[in-house]
C-alpha cells in the first residue's frame, strides 16, 4: 500500500516551519512496521494522521509510481514541506500504467478533499515549484548523468583532489532538474545516518551505504544561477525543500564576494557568466574590479566571472548549452574545461 503522514491538525509552530505543513509519503509491504519506525524516528514523530491508500490491483510497481507522484504533486503544491528524500525513481513503464495512473488521479482528489492539496492538477503542474522540483522523476539519460557525476565527485572526495565537469544538453533536456536534483541528493546523503536506512528499491541506495556520508558532511555547497527570474524560482523551491536553503542559490558576484570558498559549485546556464566587459552599471563595473583584485592580487582585466568559480571551488559542475551564447560579455564558450557529462 501507499500511505500519506501528515500534521495539518498540529497547531505547534515547531511542526510547521516557516508556516509549511509538514508531509511524508511511503509505500510498504508492511504497513504497521513501517508505522513503527516512522514513530519512532525523531523526523516524523510529529505527523499526526495517517492516510493509507489501498487497491487490490496495485502491484509493486504501480504503488512506486504512486508514491513518486504524490510526492511531486505535494511539492509543486507549494504548501507543504516534504519530508521525502528524492533517492531517485525513474521514469518506468510497466503493464497497463496509462490506466492505472487515471486512477491516481482518484486519488488526488480524495487527498485533496480532505485538505492535503489547495490547488489543481493542472494549476500544479503549470507551476514553477513543480518544475524545478528536486522531486522530478527523472529520465534513464538525467539519472545516468546524476551516477556519473555522484561516482567521481565521491571518488574526488575519497583521495581530496579538485575536480572540474561539464554536464552538457540540449534546450528542453532538464539540465536545471538536474542540478537541483543532485544538490538535493547530496544534503540528503550528508543528513542520512544508518539507522533510518533506505529503501534497498532506491535508484541511489547504494550512495547512501556506509562511508558516503562521513566524505561530504559539513562541505558547503551551492547552486550559481546567472538568470535573475531563474533564481528567483528556484529559491522559492530551496526554501520549501528540507536540506536546502535559498542561501544556496547565487550569483557570481555572491561567489566572488563570500568570505569563505564553496566544496562544490554547480553552475547553471554556465555560457551566462560574464567576462570583463561593460556590466550593467557602474556599481557592478567597480564590483568587477574589486572582486577580481581581491582574487587575484591585482586588476587582471583577462579574468571572467570563470575564473571566480574555479578560484572559489574545489569542485565545479558547469551546465552547458553550446547555442545560447548571445551578449557581447558573456564568456567565449571555448574557455570552458570540457570534462563532459551528457544530460541527454
């Protein structure tokens, strides 16, 4: 079965941060045993009401695919946060899924008669929060590309040495997904310890095992997002997202000017990053200057906003289109190292 806990009858303001209800969502061949672990789990012990979800025809994969989806449409709702870790379910097909998933949408609107949705299918599936989720259900090419880059950043990790990846795709090929996703996973394996144990069904289980934790613990992380409505969006995704902050989501400038160096940058949109040219205005064009004396020890006119991240970062993952180079300042594509991820 699948089943949803919840808080909404919890009035304590610990239980609703930041005015947020709280929600989990789980599927269980054993439902009382999972109750019990939840109870006992200092996460969840607060979520007050138990809704469970059973149809004589769901097999295992359909109640996967249920989960997956609730879980999304809870976070695109928007008013909610959901406890779920986002350890990776693909986007699968199995027997008779297209009627089997007329039926979730039964299910969607019995939860939402009983107040664990506000808005529609459609209005939540047209929002910003559900398409960046970090709980997008990912595509065999995206969840390729996330393994790729989870086994080298922790081999990185393992022997300390600097690492520099281009995840390189397409217009429409979820490169943005992407990236909120693995930063998502990432703060979930460092908040992981074994005895909440995962799922052996996880796409990224084996990430979570013994010895990933302990290598990525207390490193900061961050998301550089050159689009200024981009950013916008996606800070009010982090700020729904337990493990992730909105402080997380910058500018180069923010990377430039921060007083400590970052463990990981994933930059996005990495052709938006600007070389030394007419900025804006003139209080960008003096920012420019001191950020790139205080880097470098000098006014070196030849280094680009590139040149910030590389210095400010152990590890960069760049987000890369090769066609979306269009103004004078941004940086010549060329110069961009070309260790290269494909997105699909």
């Amino acid at each position: 079965m699948v089943y949803v806990l919840d808080d909404l009858t919890a009035v304590d303001a610990t239980s609703r941060a930041n005015g947020l209800s709280d929600v989990y969502v789980g599927e269980s061949l054993n439902a009382a045993a999972r109750m019990r672990q939840h109870l006992a789990s200092m996460e969840k012990r607060h979520l007050t009401s138990a809704r469970f979800i059973v149809d004589d025809t769901f097999n295992k994969s359909v109640c996967l695919d249920l989960e997956s989806y609730l879980i999304r449409m809870l976070a695109g709702d928007g008013t909610h946060r959901v406890l779920n870790r986002n350890d990776g379910i693909v986007d699968a097909d199995y027997y008779d899924r297209d009627r089997y998933r007329q039926t979730f949408q039964e299910v969607f609107g019995e939860l939402k008669d009983m107040g664990l949705f506000t808005r529609s299918i459609p209005a939540i599936e047209n929002s910003d929060l559900f398409k960046l989720s970090p709980f997008k259900t990912l595509t065999h090419d995206q969840a390729a590309a996330v393994e790729d880059i989870l086994e080298g950043l922790f081999d990185d990790f393992s022997t300390g040495a600097g690492s520099t990846v281009v995840l390189q795709g397409d217009p429409g090929t979820g490169k943005t997904v992407v990236a909120i996703y693995l930063l998502k996973l990432l703060r979930d394996i460092a908040d992981t310890t074994p005895p909440d144990g995962l799922d052996s069904d996880s796409l990224f289980s084996d990430f979570f095992a013994e010895g990933f934790r302990e290598l990525i613990v207390g490193k900061r992380f961050g998301l550089v997002v050159p689009q200024q409505s981009l950013r916008d969006s996606i800070k009010k995704v982090f700020r729904r997202t337990p493990g992730l902050h909105p402080d997380m989501v910058l500018t180069a400038f923010d990377v430039g000017s921060a007083g400590e160096d970052f463990d990981l940058l994933i930059v996005d949109e990495a052709h938006g990053l600007n070389q030394r040219a007419s900025q804006s205005s003139g209080v960008q064009n003096k920012k420019f200057r001191l950020i790139t004396e205080r880097l470098f020890h000098f006014d070196d006119k030849t280094k680009t906003q590139l040149d910030w991240i590389l210095a400010k970062s152990r590890h960069q993952i760049f987000l890369l289109d090769a066609h979306q180079s269009i103004r004078p300042a941004d940086i010549p594509l060329a110069v961009v190292p070309r260790e290269v991820v494909n997105a699909g």
